[in-house]
C-alpha cells in the first residue's frame, strides 16, 4: 500500500468515490480507503435511489438544481450506465395536512428559485393514471428522476482508478494524526499514509473518526428499509411518493418500494440515546411520524459492548464493523406494500411478491443538514457527511465542490451553511420534515 499521497480519502461511497474522481482528473495522488470488501456497501448502496429536488431543505436546493445538470451527462462522464431515468417525481396528498406539508415545501424550492409546482388531481392522474386513491393533490419536478446506486458508486470508483487514484478496501481507518496543527496521516489496519489534506466521509461512522482528535458531530443514526417487488408491466416512469409509502419502476420492470415522506426512518436505541438529550428529544418529538423509536436487541448489545466504560483505545471490529447488515423491518415493508395498493389500487390484483428486502444506516444532524467543508482544526481535515438521506442525489456534486476546495482553495458554490462550526456559532432550528 502506497506510504504517502496527496490526499487521503476515508470511505467507498459516493461522496468518497466522486471526490477522488474530480481530484485524480486533476492530477492528484489519491488514495481512498474502505473498510468493506468493495464500496457501495454501505449507505450509498443502499439507499432509495432517489435523485431530485422535491423534498431538499433550503440551502440543499440551489446545489441539487446544479447537480442535476451533472445527473443529466453522468453516464457520459464516467464511460458507464447508471440507470438514471429523469421522468420526474411526485409527491401525492390525501389529506388536507399532507397537502400543507406539500405546499410548504414547494413555497420553500420557489423562495430558493427552484421550479417545483403543485398539481391538481386531474394533472396528476394525467402523468400517473394508475394513481387511483382519494388524491387532493400534488407536488411536482419534471427534474427529479432515479438511479441505480451500486452502478453510480462503482462508476465513480472506476473513473477514479482510471485516471491514478489508489482504491484499497478491506482498509479500515482507525485514526487520523496531526502535526503542527494539520492532519499529516491516516493510520488504518493496513499501514499509515501521510497526506497533508484528509477527507472524511465514512458515512456513519464519520463522527467516531472525528471523536479521535476531540472534535464532536451531533448525528443519529437512522435505520431504513427498503423493498423490491418482482417485475410487472409498465406502471410509472415517474417517482411516486405518499406519506406512508413510495415507488420507483425500475428498467427491468420491478417496484423499488421505500418509505414515503412521513413514514421513514426507525431510531434503534443504543447507549447514546440519552446524549444530548436537550437537541435531540425536541426533533424525535416533532419529527415522531416520521421516525420511530425501536428496540433492536442485537444492535443494542453491540453498542454496549463498543461503549462499555473499561475499555479503551480504538478496537476497529466494534468501532467501525464491516459486514454489518442491518436488518429489513418486514413490518415496514409489508405496511408500505398496503399503503401502494391504496395509493394505486390495481397493484392489488397483481398479487406482488417481494423478491428482496433490506435495511441501511444514513446519519442524520440536528438541523438535516449535511456537514461539508474543511475543519477549523485541525487544518486540511475536510468533512463529508450527516447527509441525512440527501447523500446519494447530491453525491457528483459534493465531489466537484470539496476538490475545488481542496485544489482551489474555494468552491464554485458557496457550502457555509454545511460548516460543522454552526452546531455552536448559532441556534438550529427544529425541522418540521425529515424529507
């Protein structure tokens, strides 16, 4: 393994993998480090797929309504295909609350000077007929589409090779030094390698790295489920979100079924439940639709093992664990099965059979909001993570903005509101949505 680089990047998924890209096609010797066997194992492989605008929070809109200008030409750039289909996303309300929900947020994209609409239920029943529930309306991008996530990572990660960057996987990072106040190595299960400029993007597990060197991230971290049916004939090209329920059709036919805009994520309980309690009680509280608390035996005695007072130092296999795999909640998927078929009726008679099912760990912060951008110590410590489900839609453009951060000392979009600083230079408020 290479001793020294330009830049080290922490993590296989796509945030890790699209800024080594941009930094290798500029010359730079990178090298990535991932944990597991292959990337995209993690949250970028296993996420909804979802690519688009509707359901970003503030200052996420401009950068999505970039980023899917890039969306547009990514199986061009990367000399691969991704499955991206643009044929638009639709947020569908079946009760006056929901309706609200809807408006709020297209006022939100409009007032960020993004062209998100509202539909009547004619309107919408004209782009998806098979939507036959009492709709009372819509929200609506012609911009939003979806993807296949393993295809986009892996693509990334190849661009990456081809152009010099160094993958290595089965390479746990266990900690970053410093010197002089700057980074000056990363130090994982295979060797050490100095590097001046670090990046981490772990994923979940970005905020135990950061522990290491006494800085704090305020995340959760949320479990999702999400389903695949067999394949049936031509339903919808656009996305399909309820509240309690979603779909995608794939190119092969089948129904990529995931949680709707209120029924999400489940909250597993772990030793770290009562921390911060004053932040996160307050946002469990107003976002409990949306998030539900759970008791996952098995991961409750992990965490009590890694979090057990007498031990010390860092113990990579409990730390940062490879081949987890969280679990599917097969109440979850069957629930969201029965909130299609009262979104689309005639699903019903088609008799679905779900082919696979499985659950994904994203991190989520106080105010939804990711953490990107440099450190203020130490210097050349740059952070991509706390996505809080938008990681993979954003991804392309994360790793365009965080190598001309690290090349040109600036990016091309102004990223201030993703500064890890703002947990303690201001108040963050409590969001009304999780998507």
């Amino acid at each position: 393994m290479e001793k020294e680089a330009d830049v080290v990047i922490i993590g296989g998924g796509i945030s890790g993998c699209a800024t080594a890209y941009n930094l290798a096609k500029r010359g730079k010797r990178v090298v990535v480090v991932e944990k597991e066997k292959d990337v995209a194992l993690e949250a970028s492989g296993r996420n909804s797929a979802s690519v688009g605008l509707l359901g970003k929070h503030g200052p996420e809109l401009p950068l999505m309504a970039v980023c899917m200008k890039m969306w547009d030409g990514l199986d061009h750039e990367l000399g691969c295909e991704t499955d991206f289909v643009k044929k638009g996303r639709m947020n569908v309300a079946f009760t006056e609350e929901e309706l609200h929900t809807l408006e709020n947020g297209v006022h939100e994209a409009k007032e960020y000077g993004v062209e998100v609409k509202m539909l009547t239920p004619k309107e919408a029943r004209s782009i998806v007929p098979a939507i036959e529930g009492p709709l009372i309306g819509a929200a609506f991008s012609l911009e939003d589409g979806h993807a296949d996530p393993v295809k986009v990572t892996v693509g990334f990660a190849n661009a990456a090779r081809e152009h010099g960057a160094k993958l290595h996987t089965s390479c746990t990072a266990i900690g970053i030094e410093t010197s002089g106040g700057r980074v000056s190595s990363v130090v994982t299960t295979l060797g050490e390698i100095r590097a001046p400029i670090v990046v981490n993007a772990a994923g979940v597990w970005t905020p135990r790295l950061l522990k290491t060197l006494r800085i704090h991230m305020p995340v959760k971290i949320l479990r999702s489920t999400s389903a695949m049916t067999d394949p049936v004939s031509p339903l919808t090209r656009v996305y399909v979100r309820g509240s309690n329920t979603s779909c995608k059709q794939t190119a092969g036919g089948n129904l990529r079924v995931a949680g709707g805009y209120r029924t999400l994520f489940q909250y597993d309980m772990a030793p770290d439940a009562l921390e911060e309690l004053g932040v996160w009680l307050p946002r469990f509280l107003r976002l409990r639709k949306s998030i539900r608390l759970n008791l996952d035996w098995p991961h409750l005695v992990r965490e009590i093992k890694r979090t057990r007072p007498f031990r010390s130092g860092i113990t990579p296999s409990l730390d940062f664990p490879t081949g987890l795999e969280p679990p599917a909640n097969q109440n979850f998927v069957r629930a969201r099965l029965q909130a299609l078929y009262r979104l689309m009726p005639s699903l019903r008679e088609k008799n679905l059979k779900i082919t696979k099912a499985w659950g994904g760990l994203l991190d989520m912060t106080p105010d939804l909001l990711s953490v990107m951008g440099e450190v203020e110590r130490p210097r050349g410590l740059i952070v991509a993570a706390g996505f809080s489900g938008h990681g993979f839609g954003l991804g392309p453009l994360t790793g365009k903005l965080l190598s001309e951060l690290i090349l040109d000392g600036k990016p091309s979009l102004p990223i201030k509101a993703f500064r890890l600083a703002r947990f303690v230079e201001e108040k963050i408020p409590i969001p009304t949505r999780a998507i």
